[in-house]
C-alpha cells in the first residue's frame, strides 16, 4: 500500500505528517513496489508503480540498473547463520 498527495502530487509508501496536518487529500492505493541495485556500485533503490528507476544511482551516477530479487537473503540456510543462544556473543543472555 502506498499514498498519494492529490495537493503534492507525489507517490510514497507513508503519508508525509505535513499533509496530513495540512489536511491535503491523500488517497491510499495498492502499488507494486520494485527493488533495483546499481550495476556499479551495488547500492539499492526501490521505485512505486514503476518499471525502472527514473534517476540515476545517487552514489555514482550511473544509469545501470539490474533488478534484484527480494527473497534472495531469504534462502540462506539457517545453520549457516544462527547458533545456539548464547553462542553468537560468548557469554550468557
């Protein structure tokens, strides 16, 4: 879900505070959100209702975006990461 500022004319996953004490009209709509990673420089940027990202990365400008997939860290075994409680710092809880 995200919202849209019919006075602001923009498109956000959260209502901006100002708008809602400002009493603009927002609308509440279903989106589908993407999540892209910079070809270059590996940072991420997620776009609302999008196909692509419409600027270029922030951090090295570039222009190559390749789509990541969100579940990619889900499929990490979990005993490859997890210990036994209390093992992960070396003392007790």
């Amino acid at each position: 879900m995200a919202y849209k500022c019919e006075t602001c004319r923009y498109l956000a996953e959260r209502a901006l505070p100002t708008c809602r004490q400002s009493g603009h009209r927002l609308v509440q709509l279903k989106v589908k959100k993407r999540t892209f990673v910079c070809d270059k420089c590996k940072k991420r940027t997620t776009v609302l209702n999008q196909r692509l990202p419409t600027n270029p990365c922030e951090r090295c400008r570039n222009w190559a975006w390749k789509p990541e997939d969100r579940m990619q860290h889900a499929n990490v075994p979990a005993e490859e990461t997890m210990l036994p409680r209390g093992q992960e710092h070396g003392r007790h809880i």
